[in-house]
C-alpha cells in the first residue's frame, strides 16, 4: 500500500512507491551467538576468545537502528514501507503494528522469507544483501540502508534519480588493482564450471585472486587476512575478467537506490557467484560485495547512469573505547551537517560507556520519538 502523506520538503514525490530496507542482528541475543558458535569454522574459534571475540563489532547492536528510523521519519517522510530483515527477532523497541496491523509503517522480513533453506543460518551481511530484494511484497525500487547510516538533511528521490542523469551512483573514485592478477595457464584452463572432464579439487597454485580462486573450486577454503579486502579484490576480478574492466569505482557508506529487476539481472550474469556467497554463512574472501557490484554493473550496464563523486557524508569509525570521538561527531553533526551520517563500529570487546555517549548523542539530534516505537 502506498504511503500518504508529506513529500518530505521535495518539490516532488517519487514517481513510484520506494521502500527503504535495513538488514539488523541483535548479537547479543543467545540464540543468535550460540548458532553462530556452531557454524563458526573452527580455525576463527580458535583465533578468537569468546569464540567469535574479533567478530563482536560486526554483530554488536549498539542501538543505532532506531534513531536511523527517526531520522528517516524526519528527513525522508516520502518513503513508503521500511523492511526489517532480522534472523528471528526483531527489536524489543520496535511496534510492528503501528499505525495499522494490517498497514504497519515497519514491517518484518525474515531471513527465511528470502533464502534458500539449505542456506540458513546465516551469519554474512554480503549473503542477506545477495537476498534482500526477494522481499515479498517489496517495491520495485528500494533504499538500502546499514543500521549504522543515519540522514542528517532532508533526501529526495531526485537525489538518487532523476530524468537527466538517470541514477546518480556515488563513488569513492577508481579502486586500485589487486597486487597479483595473474593466472597459471594450467588455471586457466579448468575454470569453467561446466567443464566435467576437469577436476572438481581446489588446486592449491590456483587458489588466488586472479585465477578467482580455481574458478570457485577452492569456494570453502579459509585463507588468513581480512576477507573484506580480499573479498573487494574478487570483486574486481570479476568484472576484469567478464565485464573486461581495467577500472572498477568504490564505493561510500551511504543508502542506495536499488532496482530489483537491475539486481535481478546482474545476479543472472554472475549467477554461479551470488549462489556461492549465498552459501557462505560467515563473510568469505570469495563474497559478492553488494554496493560494490551493483554500483559497477548499473555504471557499465547499459543503464542510464551518472558518477558523483559527491558523497555528503561525515564517516566516524569508533575505534577507541573514549567518550571524546562522541563528543567531536556532535559537534560536526550540529555546526557542519552533511546528508549522511555513518557511524562504524571499529571497536574490540565490550564497550557498555561508547554505547551509552552514542544513545545521548543520537537522542540529542533526533529527539522526537517515532509512533512505531514502544513506549
């Protein structure tokens, strides 16, 4: 059902419905880290304290979905329906009936709504962004938001389309090329899936980057190194390799407008890839970036599109259990607000204090409480 109402300080409405999406995970709920304590491969639990002790920052639930609800209620009242996709539990804060339990402005999507059953549990961000446009009931263009973004200034839909420029994909500039993106003739050669008379064995000479690690035969191989940038590597090796790309753009923390029939036909022709990092259950250094490769495949496409190189966003990575990064942020926020406001988790073990100046902090700037919060 579309929403009315305000168009948000827009000289106009979208042409169409938009929905915004988060993804969210209440880490410290015990369900939650006793799965992932099964599922976790054994060579992370033995690097880690708690067992998943390096993973904590990328699960932690510092609270910061509900004042990025706020501020989409104060700066971007003309989005339609807000998805939230959760393993099995939402929020004990949030109203999944308000206004209307047949209408509510918040609604759930479960990761067994979008998923294949054989794919759950999941623990990986890149494999729920690979699904989340399976949402059913979702519209045909959405806002994809992380739990840590936040809007500062009003957003329109021109600011993410318009008629002139087509979509407006927002760029860090070029990435730079992985170190090594050579592959042994040897690989090269038995990197087609479908060739059954080759070995279906990870090749150890051929688990790199540049053969896209045996054309995906070593898919299950734990390599050490942060698989976020081995896996941005593979994402630029994937569009050398089939799209015949020397430059590949990165991208900001920041929403994006997605269109699922682009995302449909994008997953179409990197289909074997998407079903893998969907498989991956823990991020992996052969995973589908999603930003990174929606961004590049609507830029490369076909698709009318333009780069910005113009992100409007203020990036704090908390990476120091102290109050003072709080207290900077704020004052950027109140004297020189950009659009966009992305707070990273960068921090290792508990931070109860970070936690508690964060939640002032949001209160201070989004002080008005939204009508799908519980009292």
């Amino acid at each position: 059902m579309r929403r009315s109402g305000s168009h948000g300080g827009c000289d106009m409405p979208p042409p169409h419905p938009v929905d915004a999406v988060f993804s969210w995970v209440n880490g410290s709920d015990t369900l939650f880290q006793e799965s992932l304590l099964v599922h976790l491969p054994e060579e992370q639990k033995a690097n880690n304290k708690r067992g998943y002790g390096t993973l904590q920052n990328r699960f932690r639930d510092l609270g910061q979905l509900k004042y990025s609800l706020r501020s989409i209620e104060k700066y971007a009242p003309w989005i339609n329906q807000i998805w939230l996709v959760v393993s099995h539990k939402s929020p004990s804060w949030l109203n999944t009936t308000y206004p209307d339990s047949s209408n509510p402005r918040v609604r759930i999507a479960y990761h067994i709504d979008i998923f294949p059953n054989s794919d759950l549990p999941t623990f990986n961000s890149n494999a729920i962004e690979a699904n989340m446009h399976k949402i059913p009931g979702l519209s045909k263009e959405f806002l994809y938001f992380n739990d840590d973004l936040s809007l500062t200034k009003t957003i329109c839909y021109s600011d993410f389309w318009t008629k002139e420029s087509g979509y407006i994909m927002r760029t860090t500039g070029n990435l730079p090329a992985p170190h090594n993106m050579n592959c042994p003739k040897k690989c090269t050669d038995r990197r087609n899936f479908n060739d059954t008379a080759t070995s279906a064995a990870c090749d150890n000479e051929c688990n790199t980057v540049g053969c896209l690690y045996d054309g995906g035969r070593c898919d299950m191989e734990i390599l050490s190194g942060d698989s976020y940038w081995k896996s941005r590597d593979f994402n630029y090796m994937l569009f050398h390799k089939f799209m015949r790309k020397d430059r590949i753009y990165g991208v900001h923390h920041i929403p994006l407008l997605v269109n699922t029939h682009i995302m449909e036909e994008l997953q179409h022709f990197f289909k074997r890839f998407y079903e893998a990092t969907s498989r991956h259950r823990i991020r992996t250094h052969n995973d589908i970036q999603f930003q990174t490769m929606y961004t590049n495949w609507v830029l490369v496409g076909g698709y009318k599109s333009t780069e910005s190189r113009d992100s409007d966003v203020i990036f704090f990575e908390i990476s120091k259990p102290k109050a003072e990064g709080i207290y900077k942020i704020f004052q950027r926020v109140k004297t020189a607000p950009k659009t966009f406001l992305s707070i990273n988790d960068k921090l290792e073990g508990d931070a109860p204090d970070i936690a508690r100046n964060l939640t002032a902090f949001y209160n201070d700037v989004y002080t008005d409480k939204a009508g799908f919060e519980n009292a």
